[in-house]
C-alpha cells in the first residue's frame, strides 16, 4: 500500500483481491473457517501449503503450526480482506516488482501474478518444483530468481 517506501519489491503468489476473484473467495471462505477453531485454522493453513509440502516440513513444524493456530485465525482474515484499487496497483508501475509462481501453482494464483504483469508492471518469473511455499519446496529457485533477476524498470533512474 506504500510503494514509495520501497526500493523493490519481491512477492510470491501475492493475493490481490477482486483483481483475482476466484482465489479472494477462496480466501474468505478460508479466513470464515479459520475463526471457528484452532484445528480450523490448522487445516487452512494447510491447504494453502497444499498435501506434499505439508508433509515435507514434517512432525515438528507441523507441531509448530498448530501451537501458533491463533496466529493463524487472526492472519487469515487480514489476508482475506487485502483488495487493492486498480489504481493502487497501477501505483506500482515503476516499482522495480518481482512476481514469483510456483510452477506447481493453480490457475488462481496463475492469474493473480498476470494481474501484478498487466496491471502493476511486474516481472513474473516461474519457479520449477513448487506451489505456494517456495520457500519450503524450491529455496534454492527462490534464491536463484532474486539473485538473477534483473528488474525491467527502475525508480528515479536508479
């Protein structure tokens, strides 16, 4: 929302609200579960980890997000909620932005990263091997496309 306070800007399958309704109803429809229970919670986050990296953070994170469900019930909704303005968006335009999707990713998290393309300038880059959390399921991609990237624009010429 304050783009003049970054230099650049990296994002990973951001939700960008109405601009990708299908993934914003998924997310409110997720942000009302999550409220009723800590195992609720749990289960969205989950879900948006998706079955296999799931299990690949194995016994103790898994432990580790259950213990911080109310975390989750309180991070759900603020998620849900984000719907930035067309020209909010168009805002960012000349915001050096780097928009990574896992090449495991759905059609809705597809979309929102051609919205951040078409709407807010941004380079998207496709990261082999990963959904959601790259950061758990491609690290070394995720690295790999910051360290490379070279952004298409720049900020007062610099």
């Amino acid at each position: 929302r304050h783009p003049q306070v970054a230099g650049s800007t990296v994002v990973h399958e951001p939700l960008v609200g109405h601009h990708a309704s299908h993934l914003q109803d998924q997310f409110a429809v997720a942000a009302r579960s999550a409220q009723t229970s800590d195992s609720a919670a749990v289960e969205v986050v989950r879900r948006v980890l998706g079955p296999s990296t799931w299990e690949r953070i194995g016994p103790a994170a898994r432990a580790g997000v259950a213990a911080q469900a109310g975390r989750a019930r309180l991070e759900v909704p603020v998620f849900a909620a984000f719907d930035p303005t067309k020209e909010e968006l168009a805002g960012l335009r000349g915001l050096p932005l780097l928009t990574t999707i896992g090449a495991l990713s759905g059609p809705d998290r597809w979309s929102a990263a051609e919205v951040l393309r078409a709407q807010a300038g941004a380079d998207v880059v496709v990261l082999p091997g990963c959904g959601n959390a790259a950061q758990v399921d491609a690290p070394v991609a995720l690295a790999d496309a910051v360290r490379g990237w070279q952004p298409a624009t720049t900020r007062c010429g610099g």
